[in-house]
C-alpha cells in the first residue's frame, strides 16, 4: 500500500519514496548537526544547543535565512543514525536535541526516538506551518516547541512563502502547541518544557509585526516566551521582492520591539542589530556537515 505524504498543511498526498511534494525531499537528510550556541539563553545555556537542521522545508520562503538546507543541501540518513547523532549531542554536554525544520521529517524522528529516547529536552523548532495531526503524534516527544509565527497579513505569507492560508494554520497550530505544553518550565537558566513563539521582524513590515503581536496578547497567556528577532538579511531570492531586499533599519525594529512593550509581553527576547549578518548564518560546507 502506498503510503501518501500528508504530514503538514501542503496535504501533497504523494508517495515520497517514488516523487516529491512541496518540500521537495524523498527519504531522510540532514544538513548539519553541530553545538549552537546562538539560540535564545534559555534553548543554548552555557553549553549550546545541540542542533539538528533538517533538508528542505514546507515553507522555502524567499528570504529563506537559511536558504541552501531549506533547498536541499545536504546527507542522506536513516532514523538508526539521527539516533546516533542524538547520543553524540548529548556526549558533548547540549543542553537539549533542537530540531530545526524538522515536520516533513516527523515520522523519521519518531523512529529515531524508538531506537533511542534522548535524556536531554528535544525541541521542534519549525516554521509555524503546522498540522494538528502531525503535533499530536508528536506530543509524547517533544518537550519544547519553538515554532516561527511569520505572518499576521496572508497577502506577505501568499507573496514571500507561497503559502496562502499561513495565519489561520499557524494560529491553530500554536494553539494546540500551548495545550500539549501549557506550562513553562525554567530551571537553572535553562527551558525543560514549553513555548517559545519565534517572530523575524520583515523590512517594510511593521504592521505584520503588530498583527502577530496583537494576536499573541489576545490569545497567550500574557507570560508566553517571544523571540522578537532582528537579525534579517537580504539573502536567498530577497533581491527579487525589492522591498525586502535590504537590513531592517532600527527604527522597524525599535517599533516592534516597542509594541510588544506596550502589550504587556514582557518574556520577550530582543536582539542586538549586530546579529544582521551573514557571519551569524551556520556554516553548511560539506566539511561541517555531520559531527
Ligand atoms: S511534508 Fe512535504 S510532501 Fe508531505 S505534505 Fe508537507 S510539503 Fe507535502
């Protein structure tokens, strides 16, 4: 029997092991799988955060940060050896197993974790593209979700990611986030359980900003984890779109930063403009492929 991909909101239905849907890939491949040091103080602590990306991607939005594994680059694997990399990560003393776009790789995950259970917090760190089904197989085994909430206006989601109906399903999926891990819990620095809802501030658009502030105050609790970020560059396919295709100036992030002030989220992690460069996007050359 054919087994039809329909793990996120794309429905493809095709059967991977013979063609591709949206996220263009096949069986299981990994970019990179390396300590990280440069995610939220509560994800990398002191040791790093131990950081698996994922080939490919269900969004590919134009600006991709991360553009050449969100567009295939990188080794094929089995679910046998991510359980390896998970045992390596946890020898080097991360802090927790971080998957980076991991959804259209749900179902090899879940494997790995059968061969072996990391005793360190797994978190899934995606794009906000979620389905509901896929969450619920995975709510057993992640501890952490950090999802992105990219857009509150569809007309930049349909522009930039492809994807027309992105705020509905990204709502609903970081509304059943917060069920499967309605409490926070922090200890000794560091996150062992929860949410942390990731926003990258658009040049040019503040007002996607505040729709997706606003949308977090009325429906969070108002404590909820943000990651407000402002480390955008113009990369990828951003020279095509020219109002993307330059940094965020500081006074766009200052308004964002300054509106989730407003509304009362105070858990809100902000950035240093500094972090607006390339030298900040992780390394995906063969040589730093898989430790
Ligand atoms: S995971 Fe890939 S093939 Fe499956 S539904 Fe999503 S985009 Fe399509």
């Amino acid at each position: 029997m054919e087994n039809l991909c329909l793990l996120c909101p794309r429905k493809c239905s095709v059967d991977r092991s013979k063609t591709r849907g949206y996220c263009n890939q096949g069986s299981l491949k990994i970019a990179r799988a390396a300590l990280h040091k440069w995610e939220e103080p509560i994800i990398s602590g002191s040791k790093g955060s131990g950081t698996i990306f994922f080939s490919g991607c269900n969004l590919k939005c134009a600006y991709c940060q991360n553009f050449e594994v969100s567009r295939g680059k990188g080794k094929d694997m089995t679910s046998s050896s991510l359980a390896d990399l998970f045992k390596k990560l946890e020898d080097l003393q991360a802090h927790n197993i971080n998957l980076v776009t991991p959804t259209h790789f749900a179902d090899d995950i879940i494997k790995a974790c059968e061969i072996y259970k990391p005793k360190i917090p797994i978190v899934y760190n995606c794009g906000g593209y979620e389905s509901l089904g896929t969450l619920e197989k995975l709510k057993d085994l992640v501890d952490i979700f950090i999802p992105d909430f990219k857009y509150s206006d569809n007309a930049l989601a349909t522009k930039y990611s492809n994807c027309k109906d992105y705020f509905q399903v990204c709502t609903n999926a970081l509304i059943k986030m917060r069920q499967l891990r309605p409490i926070d819990i922090i200890e000794n620095g560091i996150m062992k359980k929860g949410l942390i809802i990731r926003h990258l501030v658009l040049p040019n658009a503040t007002e996607n900003t505040k729709g997706v502030l606003d949308w977090i105050a009325n429906n969070m609790p108002k404590d909820t984890y943000i990651s407000l970020m402002g480390q955008y560059v113009p990369v990828c396919d951003a020279y095509k779109f020219p109002e993307i295709n330059r940094k965020l100036k500081p006074l766009e992030y200052k308004i964002a930063t300054q509106y989730a002030l407003k509304l009362g989220l105070d858990n809100t992690f902000v950035q240093s403009l500094d972090s607006a460069t390339e030298d900040f996007i992780p390394d995906f050359d063969e040589t730093s492929l898989i430790l």
